[in-house]
C-alpha cells in the first residue's frame, strides 16, 4: 500500500495512523506523515478481504511491496507468517519513517528500499511468491509494475499478485498468464488477486 491515490490540493501536510489487524503484531498502530496528500493506506476492511483471501498461503512466503507508502500491506504480511517482506518507496522520508517503526518490529525479516519501483524492478535479482501492486492511481504505474514483474523473471512459479486501481474506468492490463482468483470492489477502489501460471 503505497505513495498513492487521488491527492489533496496545496501540498498540504497531515499525519495519520494504520493498524495492523492480524497475527503476532495484531493491534499495533503505525504512524505516518502524508506530505502533500498521496498517501492512501488500504482501509481496515479491504485488508480484511485481502488477507482472508490469502490466509492459508501466506506462511513462509517472499512478500514485496512495490509501493510502500506506510507499509502496511508488507508488515500485515509479516505478522500473518510471511518469511520475508521487500518494501521500495520512493521519498525518501517515507522511506526513513519505514525503516524507523517497521525495522524494530520485524528485524532482518524486512527490507526497506527507497527507491523509484519501476527502476528498482528493472535492477533486481530477486524472486517473490506475493507481490503488492498499489501505486498513485492516476501515474500510470500498475501496468508497466506489472509487465515488469513477469519481464525480468521477479515471480516465483504459482505466485500471487494484488492490484489495486480505480473502479471507475480502465482496469490495468496484466499479463496473460496471470489468473484471476478473487476481486472485490468498494467505493472507488477495484482490488484483484491474481495467481501466477508458468507462461
């Protein structure tokens, strides 16, 4: 859940807070600073679904959150038995404010990269098994992340993928492999889950 959304006017600057609703760190709240108003964290009850959705699959997974934001999606994986989270946020106070609440939580199970995520994409070796697609819903972002993840070879074989985008108009094209398992839409929001098949 990431740098995203529709973005208030002015730059204004507000501070919030997101709870992470499942497992071992069930309760606990984490802050942030929204400078300049993109910062959309993922309501309680679409988090909810999303992870009801992977409850019996999430143990021991590689998590990446392409979009950090407040990192909340990466750290709700953490505490439901994931084995490792990448998270990658492009500002850089963001970023420092991740490592700051996220490190002491879960150690060297987690990853804070800040970064642009297409370009952090195009230089990783690494492989996932779940993979967190939320950017700013107006860049233009899901898409090219999604290619991207399938291009350079960044998916495990049965991995899954979440994208999250704007109901209203044109869902982000995925790959053709990638095999819609669930969707729920809710307000403005249209949430997918899709399930990595060999190409």
């Amino acid at each position: 859940m990431a740098t995203r959304g529709q973005g208030r006017k002015g730059g204004a600057t507000s501070k919030g807070q997101v709870r992470i609703i499942g497992g071992e760190r069930r309760g606990h709240r984490l802050q942030f600073v929204d400078q300049g108003g993109d910062l959309r964290p993922s309501s309680d009850r679409m988090r909810e679904t999303l992870f009801n959705w992977l409850q019996f699959e999430l143990p021991g997974l590689r998590v990446l959150d392409l979009f950090a934001g407040s990192g909340v999606l990466g750290a709700e994986a953490l505490s439901r038995g994931a084995k490792r989270a990448v998270l990658v946020e492009k500002k850089r106070e963001r970023a420092a404010d991740l490592k700051r609440q996220l490190l002491p939580l879960f150690d060297d199970r987690i990853e804070i990269h800040n970064a642009d995520a297409l370009q952090w994409l195009a230089h990783s070796a690494l492989q996932f098994d779940l993979v967190f697609v939320d950017p700013p819903y107006d860049l233009g972002l899901a898409e090219p992340a999604c290619a991207a993840l399938e291009q350079q070879g960044l998916l495990a074989e049965g991995a899954w993928v979440y994208v999250e985008s704007r109901r209203h108009g044109e869902s982000p094209s995925v790959p053709a492999n990638w095999q819609l398992y669930r969707e729920k839409s809710g307000g403005d929001i249209l949430a997918r889950l899709f399930r990595r098949e060999t190409a």
